[in-house]
C-alpha cells in the first residue's frame, strides 16, 4: 500500500519478549456485547475500530519507535493502519504456544500494557485493543515486518485462518493491520473522511513530530486519491493557535509549559484573545476530556492564583468596587491541558472526566510556576491579560445587573411569558416543543398549522443579535433574546465563584426546534439562533433538546400527483417517475420552495411540522473545540479566515446540523 521509503529501519531486536504479552479472556464475549468494549455500534463505535488500531501505534510514537502512521480507507469501507513502530512481536508465546502475533490479535487486553516495564500511556477510552476490532471485523489481515522478515495471519470474525506464516524478507519494521468491520455487528458501515481527519489532526497536535497520513480511496482529486497530511512541529502551541485562527490575539505567543512531577506529564499552551467567551480543552494520555478533571482543576486553580496575585500586587485591582471571580480570568482564554498519567481513572456517566486526585496538584504547581516566570518577564502582555480580566469583571457586574432587571419584570408581567408566544396547551415538558421561527409571517402560518396541545411558536424578527460579537449584558437587552429566555422558562445566574450557571429545572419545552426558510438567509438565521445557544445554553444542546427543522426544497407535481422532494436526487427520482421515465416531461411541474412562507397552513404542518410525518435534525456537539472554532470563524470579525473556513467546509459541515 503506502510506499516503503518511509519506514525506518529496523534496530536492534528488542528485549520485549513474547513471553511478556499476558493473556486474559476470550473474544465471544465482544461479538456478544460490543457495546460494553467500543462504547457503541453506530457510527461512533464503527469509528473508534480505527482508534483502537491507530492508539496501538501512537504508543509506539510514544515509546520512541514509530514516526509515522498510515490510515486508509478503501473503497469497500475496509480500512488499513500502517506504522513503522517495532511490530508487534511474533515470537512463540510460552504459555499458549502460539506466535504472540496471534495472541495479540485473539485475545483480549493482550497488549503487554498490563506490564509495568512497557505501560502505554495512550489507549483508547475502552483501551480493549486490536484484538476488539478483530472480533468485530468480517476480515482482518496482519502484516508484521519484524526481524528482517514479513509476517501474515488472516482472520474472520476474530478466528484466525492459519497460523502466522512468513511471506518474505524485508528491510523495514512495522505492522500494517486491514480490518473490515463486520455489518452484522454495525449499524452503519460508512467512514466519514473528516471524522477521521479531525482526530488525526488533533493527534498530530498531541504527538509532536508525528507523521499522520489519511487517504480515502473512494474519491479521487485531480486523479489521485484524496490524501491529507497531519504534522505539527509546535504541537499544542500550533494546536491553540489553529483553535483560535478566526479570533484577534491578545498575546502575540502563546504561553508553552511542560513538566514531568512523580511520572506524570504535564504539558499546556494557552493564549488570549479578545473574545468574551472561554475554551479550556484538556486531554488525557491523547484522550479528549470533556469534561475537564483534576489535571484542568489544577489548571484553573493555578492560573486564578497567580494572576490574582500579580493584579492585586501590582494594583491593577484598585478601582475595582466589586469581586473579581475565577471565571474573570478565564475569558478569552483558549487552553489546552494534557497529562499523561500512568493509570488513569475516569469518571462521570460518559466517561470524560480525570479521576486522580493527585494530578490536581501536580498541574497546579507545574502550571503555577511556569505562569510566575511568564508574569515576571512579559509586563506588556501580562498587563493586557489582567487589564482584560478587569473588563471582563465589570461585564460580569454590568451583565448581572441586566439580567436581574430583566428577570424581575418578567415576574411582574403577570405569567411572565412573551406576547408574541402562542404557547401550547400542554404543561408536561415531555411532550411540548416550540418552534422557533423565522419572522412574523411564516410564524402565523405556523401558528394555523401546528398540533395546539403540544406545539408552541414563538416567532422571531428577522435576524437576531450575533451574540459572537456582542458584550453579555447587551444580550440580555435584546427583545428576541429576552424572549427565547422567557418562552423556554429557563435562567441564568451566577454561583459564588462567579461560574454562570444555567437553570433548566424550569424548561417548558424538550424539543425546542428552529424553523427557518431553506436558502442562505435562513441558514444564517439558524446559525445565529445556534450561536446562541452554543455560547449562552449549551446544556440543552448537549441534552438533545435543540433541534433543526427540515422544510422540503420542491414540490414535483403531475395532475393528482404531487410529493414533496428534500433533495435533488428525490427531485428528479419524482420527476422520472411521473413522467413515466421521459426526461423532459412539461406536465411535471417542480416547484421549489425559497421560504416556508410559499406554504400554506396544511402544508407546513404535513412537511415539516407533523410528528410523524417530518424530518428533523438533531444540533450535537461532537467536539467543543471544533464547534468553538466554528461559530468563531462563522460569526466572528476575522473575514479572511471565514471565507477559508467557509469554502473548505463547503461540502464537510462538521457539526451535525
Ligand atoms: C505488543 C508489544 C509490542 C508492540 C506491539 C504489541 C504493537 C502493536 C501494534 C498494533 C499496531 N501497531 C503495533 N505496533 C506494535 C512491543 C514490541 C517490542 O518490544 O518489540
């Protein structure tokens, strides 16, 4: 496949011994529940076969043996994992009497990473290993180059075909492992080139110096497969710099630590930026944190201490009549935060939270004293955090204030609900949703349309305020804002330390869905309305309360007949068949629908509207940093980049709109 030019050659053979591979439990149990190993047989665990391939190689990156790593993908969805790391050993292991190769592949957790002497630090979130994938796989094919020779053993459905056989001499070292996920375990069998760019991407900012390539030989450029490289240099310094790329700097470099305390690594890249919002990234042994943990504990914990320090010593503070909290110094940040720990623990229902409470300290000391030497020898850029983290502070106050004013007169307004709002008959939240719709006309419309006792409108006026660009109090003050607020019943105050907190105990709706017209206006509108939600509710995003409405783009017409077309391809499948299979039939009529004001009441509501009947898209968060990114390059000042993002994501929405 990948040429070998790129390998480097083998070193002398290694002490690692097959021996040293321990064995535990059998593969049935993994065809039985996938689930419990992979996390999930949709797309996401289809997707993570191949991160279970690509960890086993990056822990060769780690332990210095591996520069680059291959992934392809083939036309048939199969997908092959190369690296140039030390092979995986084929030796006879003692115990089982089997080459170790065939060991590794068949039998689970059988890594060598139950041993201390060669721990990985990477390792997926299930960490369960290729010989997962093998089960899952309806074929898989190991190739070793190891020793001077090429190794090969074939697979089906975990089961190896025949014992491990040489095929020939070789130069190089490596593994290259193909695998074909097996349809009767997945519920979908397609790979998404960008899903699997965007990991390599961010892998390639957490393994510095670490070659990744991604080719999809199901689509061809310029008559060459599609191909794209991952190597970062700086790496999370690059990594910080490539989140913020649509945002204005506040520091011209960003700050870079790195330190090692009782075996754990810690290493940090931060930067500020004029923007009023926060991004903290973090990741564990090259997994992503969502949910942050002790290491980003630490993080923030030594970041409020030693600025608060320099601000109040320098005086920075003095005209200030009112607490600074932690959160005031985390906006305009853009952080990442990785460690690698030895045994990591994670907690919370998904998973995506540091555990160990020792790192809190670790990263707490390790980032306090790089932050003090930073402090001490850049006065102009520490100067511009701290003077930032005034203003953020007076924001705070000004926001607060504003949101109190806000929430006081719609308690006074009687039940406190918007006038605008048609609201639905129902009180159970379960079943209510109110859909949120693109200007007056179209919402009266709706309001005709809809199912009364459990669909509420709320129309909206035209294009609401780009809360990218605007101060937070400003957004308390806008009349569309104050309403979605009121409307859903939901709050925002503030905790002690100064953290907004939103409350949803109060939400009146489970589905709030956008409704806005199919052309470009109206996709500007639904991403300012997701904007919002992004950046001021992002809980009822990731709670799967917010949906996309899918109005239809055509009505194909002939005589009686009529359907409603989503796309081109439904288009013209109608128009064939109407017309019998003539191409260009005049009786069929195609209308296509600009705004949901071209349809009438019933219309609306059988298209788009009807339960049974609509199509709706869910608003997910695969990934926080990108989703930053994004709204940043959509809706922020920065035009060139927009223009970039815009066109190299023409054809790839990353978030799943
Ligand atoms: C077990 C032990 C060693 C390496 C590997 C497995 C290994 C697994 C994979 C999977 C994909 N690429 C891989 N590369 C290596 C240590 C080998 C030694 O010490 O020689």
């Amino acid at each position: 496949m990948n040429d070998e030019k790129n390998q480097i050659p083998a070193p002398p053979a290694s002490d690692y011994g097959a021996s040293s591979i321990t064995a535990l439990e059998g593969l049935e149990a993994v065809r039985k529940r996938p689930g419990m190993y992979i996390g999930s047989t949709d797309t996401k665990g289809l997707h993570h076969l191949v991160w279970e391939v690509v960890d086993n190689s990056i822990d060769e990156h780690l332990a210095g043996h591996c520069k680059d790593i291959w992934v392809t993908i083939h036309p048939n969805n199969s997908i092959t994992v190369k690296d140039n790391g030390r092979g995986i050993p084929t030796g006879m292991h003692e115990k089982l009497q089997k080459s170790a190769l065939e060991v590794v592949m068949t039998v689970l957790h059988a890594g060598g990473k139950f041993d201390k002497n060669t721990y990985k630090v990477s390792g997926g979130l299930h960490g369960v290993g290729v010989s997962c994938v093998n089960a899952l796989s309806i074929h898989v094919r190991a190739e070793v180059h190891r020793e001077g020779k090429i190794f090969e053993q074939e697979y089906k459905q975990g089961k190896p075909q025949y014992d491990v056989r040489t095929i020939g001499d070789t130069d190089y070292r490596g593994t290259i492992i193909t695998f074909l996920p097996d349809p009767e375990i997945f519920e979908t069998d397609e790979y998404k080139f960008d899903v699997l760019a965007h990991r390599l991407r961010e892998l390639s900012f957490l393994n510095k110096g670490l070659r990744l390539t991604l080719t999809d030989e199901r689509e061809k450029e310029d008559g060459v497969y599609k191909t794209e490289h991952f190597y970062s240099e700086g790496g999370l310094q690059e990594f910080v710099l490539w989140i913020d790329e649509a945002k204005q700097r506040l520091i011209e470099t960003p700050i870079y630590i790195t330190a090692n305390e009782e075996g754990v690594d810690v290493e940090v890249a931060m930067t500020y930026n004029t923007s009023y919002s926060e991004n903290v990234v973090s990741f564990v042994n090259n997994i992503s944190t969502r949910d942050g943990g002790t290491h980003v504990g630490g993080f923030r914990r030594a970041l409020t201490r030693e600025f608060k320090k320099y601000g109040e010593d320098g005086g920075f503070f003095k005209k200030v009549n009112f607490p600074i909290s932690g959160e005031d110094f985390m906006e305009g940040l853009t952080a990442i935060v990785s460690v690698k720990v030895p045994e990591p623990q994670f907690k919370g229902q998904t998973k995506g939270e540091l555990g160990n409470s020792e790192v809190t300290g670790i990263v707490s000391r390790c980032v306090g004293d790089a932050l003090k030497q930073f402090l001490e020898e850049n006065p102009n850029q520490s100067r511009r955090i701290i003077e930032k983290v005034v203003l953020a502070a007076t924001a705070r106050n000004a926001a607060r204030k504003a949101r109190e004013m806000v929430q006081r007169k719609g308690a006074l307004t009687g039940s406190g609900l918007p006038g605008k709002l048609a609201d639905c008959a129902s009180r159970n939240p379960e079943e209510s949703e109110i859909f949120l719709v693109e200007g007056d006309s179209a919402g009266g419309t709706a309001k005709q349309g809809r199912d009364r006792h459990t669909q509420a409108i709320l129309p909206l006026r035209g294009k609401i305020l780009n809360v990218e660009k605007a101060l937070e109090h400003k957004i308390y003050e806008n009349e569309e804002i104050k309403n979605i607020f009121t409307a859903l019943g939901v709050s925002i105050s503030e905790n002690d330390e100064g953290h907004r907190v939103l409350n949803t105990e109060k939400l009146r709706y489970h589905k709030i869905v956008i409704m806005c017209d199919a052309d470009i206006d109206g996709s500007h509108i639904t991403t300012l309305i997701l904007t919002f939600f992004f950046r001021y509710m992002r809980e009822l995003i990731e709670k799967s309360h917010i949906y996309i409405a899918q109005p239809p783009l055509y009505l194909v017409k002939k005589g009686k007949n009529q359907r409603y077309c989503w796309n081109d391809k439904q288009r013209k499948e109608a128009q064939l068949e109407f017309s019998g299979g003539k191409e260009d039939d005049d009786s069929v009529k195609v209308q296509r629908y600009k705004g949901l004001g071209e349809m009438n009441a019933e219309q609306l509501w059988e298209t788009t509207m009807d339960p049974t009947m609509r199509l709706l898209k869910v608003a997910t968060i695969d990934d926080g940093a990108e989703a930053d990114r994004m709204f940043a390059m959509l809706m922020g000042d920065e035009v060139p980049p927009r223009r970039a993002f815009i066109e190299a994501n023409a054809k790839y929405a990353r978030i799943d709109v």
